[in-house]
C-alpha cells in the first residue's frame, strides 16, 4: 500500500517532505512491529536496545553514558531504562572500584537467556520486511545512511 493510502493524503509539499513523512511513518510501523513481539517477553524496544548493547559488551562492563552513545533512539531514559531492567533481574549495577562515582553496568544469566529466547524468534520478524530483496536493502540501508550523512 502506498504512503498516500496509508495516511489517506494525496498531497505534500515537496518530494522530500513526502520522503520525510515515509521515514517517519515506516520508522512507526517497524517500531510497532518490534514492541508487539517483544510484548510477550515483557520488555519494550528500548529495553530490549539497552539489553542487546550490554549483551555486545558481554562480558565487559559499561557506563550509563557509553549505554546512552550506542542506543537507537537518544531521547530515551537511559537511566529508567536500567533500572526497569535491574528490577527485572535482567541487569545489574556495580559501583566501580577503581572510581567509587562511576556505576559499571552488565547483563546478567537470566538477561542473556532471555536474548537467547527472543533471538530463537528474531527471524519471524525479519521476515515481515522482507517485501524487499537483498539488493534493494543494502540500497536502502546506504540511501539512509546518505541522507543522515
């Protein structure tokens, strides 16, 4: 289906507010899909962000602010994030030996295990975008890339 049709707008100001829009709209339908999959394992997309970071660290620690620099969306709350994770028994927080004022963050056992069940199920989803081929998504990951260049 179109943008046109999805919005129910036939008009836009320029070609590149019409691609401004699809970005954002198409951004919504992938962040939809990824929150309701990740629904049943009781995490959101940014937890799930935070817990894919941590568990590419793994077994080195991190900072809240390294966390915050390798996330998707910036905006988040990095620090209520963590702790929703911690409550969960997914992450854990340690103060830092070396500097008593800095607090090393790592995924825990039951945080890796809980990738593992979600990464047993990740190609379901990737499937659902796969209305394009190969070629055309390395075309448009380096279009992406390009306009956010």
């Amino acid at each position: 289906m179109s943008l046109e049709d999805d919005i129910r707008q036939s008009k836009f100001d320029s070609e590149h507010a019409k691609v401004a829009i699809n970005i954002l709209y198409t951004g919504g339908w992938i962040h939809n899909g990824n929150a309701n999959r990740l629904k049943k394992y009781g995490i959101t997309p940014e937890q799930y962000n935070v817990l894919r970071i941590l568990r590419g660290s793994h077994p080195n620690k991190l900072m809240l602010a390294e966390i915050t620099n390798r996330m998707i969306d910036k905006n988040s709350n990095a620090t209520r994030l963590v702790e929703k994770l911690r409550q969960k028994s997914l992450v854990k927080r340690e103060l830092c030996e070396a500097n008593r004022r800095q607090v090393d963050i790592s995924i825990t056992e039951k945080g890796l295990s809980l990738m593992k069940l979600i990464d047993a199920e990740e190609s379901q989803w990737i499937d659902s975008l796969k209305n394009i081929s190969k070629s055309e998504a390395v075309e448009l990951s380096r279009l992406l890339d390009k306009l956010r260049g």
